[in-house]
C-alpha cells in the first residue's frame, strides 16, 4: 500500500469537508480493520494458553508495568503489551533489571491503538488491560478521553472473552459505569481491590550511608510536588548548622525550577532519568521525600483522596526511607514504622531524625517497608485473583445477552424478508392486508 497517497487521501477528505468529524471519519477507518486478518502477536498459534494484553494509552505509566508482568505471569497468563509511542525508545524500560523476560510488544501513535484493537483476532485474550483509563497526552484525536469509553465512540466491541480491567492514577476523579470493566487502585482505595507496584526486579537494598543522601523524585510539576517547600527545610536545617546531607532531585522539568544561590552546594538537580540511570540513583539514596504539601488544594484532593505518588512505589520497591507529611501518610496506609511522618510545615525536622538515624534503626524501618510491600502484593495476587473470577461471571452473562439480542435481530429480519417476498408474490386482493404487517418490520 501506498501510504503517502493514503494521508493524501485523508488531506484531501479534509479540504472538501473542512468540518469533518474527527471522531465519525476514525469510526468509519477502524471498521476496516474488523475484517482483517491480521494477528499481530501470533495470537492463533497460542491458541489455549491464557494471554492478557497490557495496553498503555499514554506515555507516562511505564513504572506500573513490571508490577502488571509478575501478577499475571504469577496468574499464568501470558502477557503482550500494547504501547503508545512512534518508536521504542519513547518508552521507559523498567524491565532491565528482570531476569528471562518474556513479553511480546508493539508500539505506535495512538491510530495504531485503535486499530490494533480493532482486529478481530482480539477475541483470543482472556482479558484486556487498559493501563491508563484516561488519555491525558494533548493534541491527539483521543484527547481527554476515558479510554473505554473512547473505544465505544469508535464502535469497537469487547472483543476478550471475559472483560476490561484498568487502575486509574487518580481514583477521586474516576468513575466506572461500563459494566465489562473492574477497576484496581494502587493503595486498595474506599474497598476497591489493590493492584500495588513495587516490583522492579533484581535491585539492590543498600544500607544507611554516612552520606544522607535526600531524593525528591518524579515530574518537577507544582501540582505534584512542593519543591520550594523542600528548599525551605534544606535552608533551616543549613541555618541550624546542619550540613551533613545531600537533596538530589530527579525529574522530567514540567515547570521552571529555581535552586536558591545559597543552597546550590547541598542540593543537585540531576536531570530526568530513565531506569537504566534512575535505578543506580534510588540504590544510592537513603531517603526519599514525598515533596507532598497538605496545603495545596489538588494534593490534597488527589494524593490525600487515593492517588499513589511514585516515591511510594521506589520506596517500596527499593526499601527506601519514605518521608511524608501525616495526611498523606494515613491515605498511603503508612505507619511511624515504615516511614518517618511529620505534621503541616515540620519537614526540617523529619529530615533531622531521617540524618540521626542509627544503620541500626534505619534497617528496622527499612525491613518494615518491605515487609509491608510483601504484605501488599500477597493481597494484590488475590484481590486480583478474585476480580478476573467475578469479571468473568459477569461478562459472560453480558456476551450472551450480546447474542440473544443479535438473535432477535436476525429473526426480525427473517420476518421483513418473508413478508416482502409474500407482498411482492400473493396476489393483488391480499396485498392490502399483508402491507399492514409488512410495514412493522420495514
């Protein structure tokens, strides 16, 4: 095929009808690939394994991923990953450090999403998971989108055997009423089932350093976190003469961030890392701050209300020191155990207990936090467990209702196509009355 005259063709359909509906003209484009034969991940040949497909719509929840592969590799499913991106490397590989991973993946722009999912060959996974449940990326056609939903506009119909599944980032901002979906949150928010993410492979779990090295990391955003606030405890603690500590900062710059002249020699912007740089920076660190501010709104809303920081997950994951303010702490399910929890505008201080840590009491909160990341994913396995079960009961009974409806529909038309034929044949005296019956059904 060629494609350039293909984009032609779209170019030209939209200087004839410059107000043309996006939304309609995708519809009518994915209705050409429900007839296509295509079986990208070989689907066919693995007939009667159990396979799930992992979709991420977006380009921001990589992290979530290796967490997804052991459960359901852990489950016995086979797992493929469908990803959003224009080439491999707009993903983040937060595999390298697993061992033997086994995986099929394709990657393309969001059209490839569609179409991809427009395949009938789709039938042949048990379940598909929808990793973002909104597409928060702007400038593309499925822009601000509940993905489900978005499939729905496009005419795309469940496909798997047995239901969607999806965790949205921000459980207070979401709202399931597609009854072929359930929905996991990170931290088992208001009695939802948990799908917890800490598993990031072969990482090492380091002691307490001499160094008491401080990381803030994640997206230099003020939504997300109160950098001027983690500046202002450094300075207290430089003016109480407290020198022995470092603050890294790691993240993708979303707004400007200003480093005080003053605080330059105790504080180091690393830039924005990928796992193959991030991993060895958490192994180095001996804490980690939330950065989280229970005096901005949104925070408070979000994070406060069911919303897992990143910093939570690395902790876990990496058995790091987690310092947070105690609003947040409680959302998490964190006690003074398993982190060092401070009350509204005390940070300097958490951080001065964080550096009088003995390595001896470092361990102890340290073999806390993995005990509860263990604890977490022990009820992530069954939670998860049990929802493909109670999907499954419930989808099924969807699928045959599908059918009944479809069957009516073809007796219906059975109907109209005999009427018709006894209209056009009976003779003339008949017609009349036929007609009356006929018009029911035409």
């Amino acid at each position: 095929m060629n494609k350039e005259f293909f984009y032609k063709q779209i170019d030209a359909l939209e200087k004839l009808h410059p107000d043309i509906n996006e939304m309609a003209l995708a519809r009518h484009m994915n209705s050409v690939f429900v007839n296509l034969q295509a079986d990208p991940f070989q689907l066919r040949e693995r007939k009667n394994n159990k396979k799930i497909l992992s979709v991420e719509v977006g380009y921001g929840h990589d992290v979530i991923r290796p967490s997804l592969y052991k459960y359901f590799r852990g489950l016995g499913y086979e797992v493929d990953f469908l990803l959003c991106g224009n080439k491999p490397e707009d993903r983040w590989n937060f595999f390298h450090r697993i061992k033997d991973y086994k995986a099929r993946e394709l990657i393309g722009n969001e059209a490839f999403i569609a179409a991809v999912l427009s395949l009938p060959v789709m039938e042949e996974y048990d379940y598909i998971f929808l990793n973002s449940n909104f597409v928060y990326n702007q400038n593309r056609f499925d822009s601000n989108l509940d993905y489900k939903k978005f499939m729905r506009a496009l005419g795309l119909k469940d496909r798997c055997k047995h239901g969607f599944l999806t965790i949205p980032p921000h459980p207070a901002y979401y709202e399931n009423t597609d009854t072929n979906l359930r929905h996991f949150t990170h931290l088992g928010t208001k009695h939802t089932p948990m799908l917890s993410v800490s598993y990031f492979g072969d990482v090492k779990i380091t002691p307490k350093s001499d160094k008491n090295i401080f990381l803030v990391t994640g997206n230099i955003n003020h939504d997300q976190k109160n950098h001027d606030m983690v500046f202002e405890a450094v300075r207290q603690l430089l003016d109480e003469g407290v020198t022995n500590f470092e603050l890294w900062i790691n993240g993708m710059l979303m707004n400007e961030l200003v480093i005080p002249p003053a605080l330059k020699e105790h504080i180091k912007y690393l830039g924005e890392n990928k796992p193959e740089t991030l991993f060895p920076i958490l192994e180095q660190a001996d804490f980690i701050i939330a950065g989280l501010d229970s005096t901005q709104q949104w925070q408070r809303n979000s994070y406060a209300q069911g919303t897992c920081s990143v910093g939570l997950m690395y902790s876990m994951g990496f058995g790091k020191v987690y310092i947070l303010e105690d609003m947040f702490a409680s959302a998490f399910g964190l006690n003074d155990q398993q982190a060092i929890i401070y009350s509204k505008g005390m940070l300097a201080s958490a951080m001065k207990k964080a550096i009088a840590l003995s390595t001896v009491d470092y361990a102890s909160i340290q073999g806390q936090i993995l005990q509860e990341a263990a604890r977490r994913e022990e009820r992530s396995f069954k939670d998860i467990e049990q929802t493909l079960k109670e999907l499954k009961r419930v989808y099924r009974k969807s699928v045959n209702s599908g059918f009944i409806w479809d069957l009516i529909n073809k007796l219906n038309y059975l109907r109209l196509k005999i009427c018709y034929f006894i209209f056009k044949n009976r003779r003339e005296h008949y017609a009349e009355k036929l007609k009356k019956y006929t018009k029911i059904f035409l």
